[in-house]
C-alpha cells in the first residue's frame, strides 16, 4: 500500500507542475504563424523552417531553401527537390536535385531513410535503384548484355575522370555479376517510383533512369504531429525550444503554453482545480485497486503499457497512427469484408479518392501482443518491391487494426490450389508462376541480407503472398517474425513456429540444427512445390496412396525424360523447362538439414540459370512415407 501512497503524491505534484507558469519566450507566436512559399509550393508551416520561418518553428531535419523557385530539403547530406507537401497524410513528394540532369553528379552519396533518429522514411512506393562507377568493362562477363535487372553501361566525367558505369534493379551478390560489380570503385542508392521499375529493366537505357529520377517519390514524416494537432486546435502555433529541443506551443499572449494554462493570473484557480480532481482520481485508484485484485486483468494492462513503449520506442520508424474512429470511418464501418483467418478479419478500406488499403482487425491478441509488436517492428524496416507496405495502424487497449496497401488480387493461395477445378481464365501462366517465385524468392533476401537487421519471417505460405494488379508478389503477414543481427548465424526459439507443411524440421527438432534464415528456405521450396503441383503438398485426395506426399512422388519422376503431366495437362517445352527448374530449386530448398539449403541469393541465381547448369539435389531424408488417407485425415 506505501508504494500506492507515493503514486498517488507524483501525480498531484505532476499536476501541480503542469499547471505551474511557464517562462515567457516573446515574439514566437508571431514568427511561427508566418507561413512560407516557394514557386507553386505554399502555405507551408510546422514541421518545416526556413525561408520566413525561423528555427525555433520547425523541427529538426526540416529546413527548406528555395533556389529559382524550386522548394528544396538537405537530408543526410543529399539534397531533394521537394514537388510537394501533404500535410494531411504527412508526405514528401521529392527527387534528387543532382540527378536531375544527368547521372554522374560530382559526389556521389547514398539516399538513406533506415536511421532510427531519421524523421522520414520512404512509403513503399519506390524501390532503389543501386549505380555503379568506375567499373572495368574489359573484365565483364561475356553475357553480361542478356542478364536481366543490369542496365546498358554509361560513360560520363566525374572530377576530370572518365567513368564507366551500370545501373541495376536486382540484386546479385554471390553471383559471377555481383563480382564484377564489386571490382567498381563506388557506389551509390537512388530511390524511383515501383512504376518505373519494370520499364527500367526492360529498356536497360541510363536516360530512362535519369526520367524516372526526375518523377521522384514519397517519403513519410513524423514530427511531433499529435502534439502540434492539439496545439493549433487551441489556438496556439507549433515550434521547438532550441535550449531544450523539445516541443512547445507558443500562445497569442507570447507565453509558451498548453492548452490547459495561458496566462499566470489563473494559475491559483487552475491549481485548486488540479487538486480537487487529482484527489478525486486517487480515490478511484484506491476503489479500483482492492476491485482489481479479484480480477485478471492485470496482464492485459501490463501488455497496453508495454505495447504503448513499444510504440514509443521506435518513434518515427513506426508508421502513422490511426484513432478506432478514423479505421472505422475508412473501411465504411467494416463494410467490405475481404478474408477473415486465426488472426481476425480483413476488411477493404480507402484513405483517398484513388488509394485503397486493406485494414487488418486483429482478434486478441497472442503471445501478449507480440504479434502486433512483430509486425509494426519488421514491417516497419523494410522498403522492397516484394514486400507489403505497411501504411498505419491503430491500437487503442482492445482495438488492434493494421492498414496496408490494397492488393487487388488477393493472395495466391487462391491462384494455385485446385486449378483443376478453375475456370481457365483463373489459372495462372506458367512464366507468371516462374516469376512470382523469382520476386517472393528477391522479397526473403531482402529481408535475410538487405536490411541492416536482419528479418525472419517463420510463415512463407501462399496465403501470405499477396498479388498486385499486375501479379506482382509481395510478402505479408509479419506477425511471426523475429529480428536478429546479420552477424548471428543461429537464434534461440522457446517454441515452433509457422504453418503445418512448411515448418522447417530444426524449428521442430534440434537434430537437425540451429533455427536460422535457412528455416524461411525450407518454408519458400514447400510453397513452391505447392506452386508447381497446384495442390497442398499433403493430399489425401488423389487417387493412389504412392501420390500422397508431393514431394517424394515429384522426386521419383523428375530424372524421367517423359512429360511431368502435371493436373493432366501435356506442357510446351518452355513451359516444361520452367516446371523442372522449378522443382529442383525446390528440392534444394527443403532439404533436411539447414546446411544443405541455399541461400536465397543463390535461390535466385539457380531459378536465372540454365536448366542444364543445375543439379538435381538428393533426397530430403524427411519425406512422408507412404500412409493410408485414414491415417492423413488426423494429421
């Protein structure tokens, strides 16, 4: 009981502190309410400085200059062009000012968003594009011309130096391409519209980069908003102290202020105030506190309180958060249900005219809310083409919602099992299966080797695989992951986790060996197989019991030269290339033991190679034996 005592005294004299006068910064208010122009960008304000608006009116990071009526911004030393500003959805359109004319600017440096003290961070919009300088073209290889995702070269002059050149749009460590382009002496990061990618690849022309350079894209921005909202609410005008470098509100009456307190004549009658209500509220603790002894929900008030530190702690990596109202308001009060599963409901939602969003209502949450705190924290991380874009999320005590960009195809899942059955126009090509598999194969090396830390997702299965409208793939579903240093090769696990038919078996038994990135391996060539045979790799349906496990009935017919005859359709000779490759990348990837897998860059470097350059892996020592459907039924 003592140390309620004590907690109910701090929060009197909390009070009494808040309410106490606050010095007087003259001249602020008047400052901060000017609002800056530059050419057809106006009207702008808090969080941005600069140009009329002096320091202590903005935040760190945000000063604007104008150079020939173009808005510009410095951040982490490369200077964009600002094309524009959303207050409303806290966006910066920009581009880089010195690839505006031609892709040899006279220093070359990286455009970076990872920094956890960085206010901005790109929206999943655009992709990097990475540029090489100062390559050896005497040393290419050979085909290098025909390899997709590498540009045509360029030649330019950097500092009185002639330089050789090459973009790319993939990556290709640990290929005999990724060596070449090490042997260049720099390189550097650009972001582009996800738009311009696929015309980039394409054309492989250096002045389509220079164009889609130009275009720009999106960055988020976290500035103390919430705090600035209530202020201008109030009346008063958002800036910084630049003694304490935190946030304040300045008041007409040139005091710095909260909304509770503007001048130091009230002070008195506030302070009664305070008292008499702080009082109030320690009696309904004392009442609370003997109700809640009887009651368990003291762990549920224990996972608010760490989720909300949670929150804190990664401040403006986390993505926008959103009231239960405004979740409500985008998705028509749950009008347009699109999928429901063990984690809760999907519902389609809009946050413009032209973008929709699908919002996912989390069911109470598992593990004390380490589901939602997975999602927000890997998801948060992450900028790829293959990667679903994680835009908000709401969490207010019960209420637990995720909003991500809209996928108008749904997941693959729905792509890939009984095409038998399908309509024709539902089934998939087989070059479309090939190349889902290359970009959910590209998405996992992102997470394993692009990022500064490294991402274990734990759930690769088609239902988490989500198609845009042109069946890009993209992964999804963080809510099993687990973050670990890039140096860590194993990771400790308290228990299995994942899908039935995809987990790997280390995760299950540590027989096999240590948990690592080779477990999200095993979990992509399960999925493949899936892919390949359009049917759950466990089958008890089929018609003979010698089919039952896909992959010992794929195995024992891949070294055959006849038609594979897959769902009974006779396949073209590309197509039956595309199926072979497919299967023994596959193969490759579930093998028993973890050191037997590839990595996903060599994954990827297998499924870009040469049918006859592979060869067919031995036999998973885990395969199911031959059981009766009785049996299977119980699995």
């Amino acid at each position: 009981m003592p140390s309620k005592f004590l907690f109910f005294i701090n929060i009197i004299i909390s009070l009494v502190l808040i309410l106490s006068p606050k010095p007087v910064f003259s001249n602020n208010y008047l400052s901060c309410s000017v609002r800056s122009s530059c050419g057809n960008i106006a009207d702008i304000g808090y969080p941005f400085w600069g140009l009329d608006r002096p320091e202590s009116c903005g935040y760190p990071g945000f000063k604007l200059s104008c150079s020939e009526k173009e808005l510009e911004i410095t951040i982490s030393s490369a200077t964009y062009r600002v094309l524009a500003i959303n207050k409303a959805s806290q966006t910066l359109h920009v581009s880089r000012t010195d690839y505006s004319e031609n892709l040899c600017p006279t220093h070359l440096i990286n455009s970076t968003f990872e920094s956890e003290t960085s206010p901005f961070r790109q929206n999943g919009d655009s992709q990097d594009i990475r540029l090489y300088y100062g390559c050896q073209p005497l040393t290419a290889p050979q085909n290098l011309t025909s390899i997709p995702g590498i540009s045509n070269r360029f030649e330019c002059t950097i500092n009185n130096t002639n330089i050789v050149g090459y973009y790319v749009t993939r990556e290709f460590a640990g290929t005999v391409i990724g060596n070449f382009l090490r042997s260049c002496s720099n390189s550097v990061i650009i972001p582009v519209p996800n738009s311009q990618v696929p015309s980039l690849e394409e054309g492989r022309d250096p002045d389509d980069l220079e164009e889609a350079a130009k275009i720009g894209f999106q960055l988020w921005w976290s500035a103390d908003d919430t705090q600035c909202n209530n202020c201008v609410n109030e009346g008063g005008q958002c800036g910084r102290s630049l003694v304490s470098d935190e946030f304040v509100c300045y008041c007409s009456d040139n005091d710095v202020c909260s909304p509770d307190s503007k001048s130091k004549s009230k002070f008195k009658w506030k302070l009664f105030i305070g008292l008499a209500v702080a009082i109030t509220i320690a009696i309904c603790f004392v009442v609370l506190w003997f109700k809640r002894k009887s009651l368990p929900n003291q762990g549920n008030n224990n996972d608010d309180g760490r989720i909300e530190a949670f929150i804190k702690k990664f401040g403006s990596l986390t993505p926008r958060r959103y009231s239960y109202a405004e979740i409500k308001k985008m998705t028509n009060k749950f009008n347009d249900k699109l999928g429901q599963g063990g984690f809760g409901s999907v519902y389609k939602g809009k946050l413009s005219e032209d973008r929709f969003v699908a919002v996912k209502i989390l069911s109470e949450s598992k593990g004390n809310g380490e589901d939602f705190m997975n999602e927000v924290a890997s998801i948060s991380r992450t900028s790829h083409v293959n990667i679903v874009s994680l835009l908000g999320f709401c969490f207010e005590r019960s209420k637990t919602a995720l909003v991500y960009e809209f996928m108008p195809h749904g997941s693959l899942d729905t792509f890939i099992y009984d095409r038998r059955l399908h309509h024709q126009s539902c089934r998939l090509e087989w070059r479309t299966l090939y190349d889902i598999a290359l970009g959910i194969a590209r998405g996992l090396e992102y997470l394993h080797q692009g990022c500064n830390t490294r991402i274990l997702h734990f759930d690769i299965k088609p239902h988490n695989i989500l198609l845009d409208e042109n069946f890009y793939p993209k992964i999804s579903d963080f809510g099993l992951s687990k973050l670990c240093e890039r140096k860590e090769s194993t990771i400790s696990m308290a228990g299995a986790r994942g899908t039935i038919g995809y987990i790997a078996p280390e995760v299950v038994c540590q027989n096999f060996g240590g948990v690592s990135y080779k477990s999200d391996v095993y979990s992509y060539g399960m999925m493949v197989l899936e892919m390949v045979g359009g049917r759950k790799n466990i089958d008890v349906g089929v018609s003979q019991t010698s089919e039952v496990y896909f992959p010992s009935w794929i195995y024992k017919h891949l070294d055959q030269s006849m038609n594979l005859n897959l769902n009974g359709v006779i396949l073209e000779e590309e197509e039956e290339e595309i199926t072979r490759k497919l299967i023994i990348v596959s193969l490759w990837c579930i093998q028993s033991y973890p050191s037997d897998r590839p990595s996903m860059t060599k994954v990827i470097e297998m499924l870009q190679a040469n049918l006859q350059s592979l060869i067919i892996p031995p036999r998973p020592f885990v395969s199911s034996p031959v059981r009766s459907p009785k049996i299977l039924e119980h699995l």
